[in-house]
C-alpha cells in the first residue's frame, strides 16, 4: 500500500515537473518571438512650427544643427541662467557653439536627444 501511494506521488510530481517545464519553454518562445519583431529606429522628427511651441522655461526645447533638443530639465541648471531661454522653441545652432561653452556641452547635449527637424 505505501508502494502504491509513493509510486501515485512520483508520478505527480513528474506531471506537474513536465507541465512546468513546457511552461517556461512557451514564455522563452514568446519572448524570443517578441524580441525578433522589427523595431522602427528611425527618430521621431518635427517641424519648425511644433518645436516653436515649446518655448517656455517649463517647456523648453531647442534646435541645433537640425536636431531637436528638449531641455526642460535643464534650464533651471544652466549656468548661463536664462540665456538658455533666449532660443526657446527655435534655433539655438549659434549660441551653442559660442565661446561661453565647454567642451562638455557637446556630449551632454545627446542626453536631451529628441529628434530631427523635418525640413
């Protein structure tokens, strides 16, 4: 009787074993499926007038060379005080490359990458 009864758990806990086992071979599938989907990587892009209405210290983005920036969280910390806010929602190619600037300013600049200017 305790034979029967140890053979009826062994064969159970093989069962739930092999229905755990094709569980996590399914979700490894799905997720390798998913993982495969084609991702678009193109940048988001936007037009002049769209960037021009972001032009408040609590909505700031920027353009520099034909990218578009935004740099809300960044105004409060510029350390050219509002200066940043004189191109707010425009152009700010020039005043970027001035004399003022580091050459640090180039490399952070990618962390506020939004997209392209749509020409």
């Amino acid at each position: 009787m305790i034979a029967v009864i140890g053979l009826l758990l062994g064969f159970l806990v093989s069962a739930l074993f092999l229905i755990q086992g094709k569980r996590a071979r399914r979700t490894n599938f799905d997720q390798e499926k998913r993982s495969n989907e084609p991702v678009d990587v193109r940048p988001k892009s936007y037009s002049k007038s769209e960037v021009a209405l972001h032009n408040k210290r609590h909505d700031c983005w920027i353009i520099i060379k034909d990218k578009v920036y935004d740099v809300t969280s960044y105004v409060e910390e510029h350390p050219g005080g509002d200066a940043i806010l004189d191109h707010a929602g425009d152009d700010s190619t020039v005043g970027f490359y001035g004399p003022q600037h580091a050459t640090r300013v180039f490399d952070m600049i990618e962390d506020f990458y939004i997209g392209e200017l749509r020409k």
